[in-house]
C-alpha cells in the first residue's frame, strides 16, 4: 500500500530497521487507518483464524477418538499422541501471539498517542521480541 501513497516506511527509532511510519500516522485520518488496516488484516484477523481453526480441530479429535474408542481400544495409543501434537501446535500459536502483541501494542501507542509517547529504550524491546 505504501506503494499508491497510503501509508509509508521509515527508520526505527533506534535506527536498527525499518517499519510502518507511525509517526506519519499521528499527523493523518489516512496514515491511522493504514494502521488500523495493517493490525487488523496482519494480526487481528489470522490470529482468529489460527484460534478457530485449532478449537475446530481440538473437538474434531476429541468426538473422532469417543467414536473410535467403541470399536476398538487400541487407538488410545494414536488418541494421546494427537493431544500432543494438537497441544504443540498450541503452543506455536502461543508463541506467535507472546512475541507479536507487545509489538501491536507499542504501535498502535505511537501511531495514536502523543508524539515520543513510547520512549526508545521501551520500544526496543517488542521489536526485537518479534
């Protein structure tokens, strides 16, 4: 998007890399929704995605190994090892939500609060966490 004008990149604070201009976004209506849109579409809306899909999955595993159990006791074996892998695949989500959300957090600050309302030091830290 910042290629057709809405939105734009610019150094970190502490000069390391780039990201979005948020700075730019607390000067303009059209620099915040680029905001709003990038967290929305980039963090919001997978995360939701990822959250149904695993519950979805979880029940699946749950109601096909009470179906199964009937008929056969053997599979209590491959029931468990589904728990663990439905249990890792958690924990990776988890994991992505633990290292991006400080981030989200610590932008959405810079792009609709005061200007330097995130010191640099404190924004360091999320960015390198993700």
């Amino acid at each position: 998007m910042p290629v057709v004008g809405w939105g734009d990149y610019a150094p970190e604070p502490f000069g390391t890399s780039c990201t979005l201009d948020w700075w730019l976004a607390q000067a303009s209506v059209s620099g915040q929704s680029f905001v709003m849109c990038i967290l929305f579409f980039c963090l919001i809306f997978p995360t939701g995605i990822i959250v149904f899909s695993y519950v979805m999955i979880i029940f699946k595993v749950k109601s096909s190994a009470k179906e199964v159990s009937h008929f056969d006791t053997r599979n209590k074996n491959n029931h468990t090892l589904e728990m663990k892998l439905t249990k890792v695949a958690m924990l990776i989500c988890a994991g992505f939500l633990i290292a991006w959300i400080p981030y989200a957090v610590v932008s959405v600050i810079s792009a609709f609060g005061e200007p330097d309302s995130v010191p640099i030091p404190v924004s360091v830290v999320p960015t390198l966490l993700a």
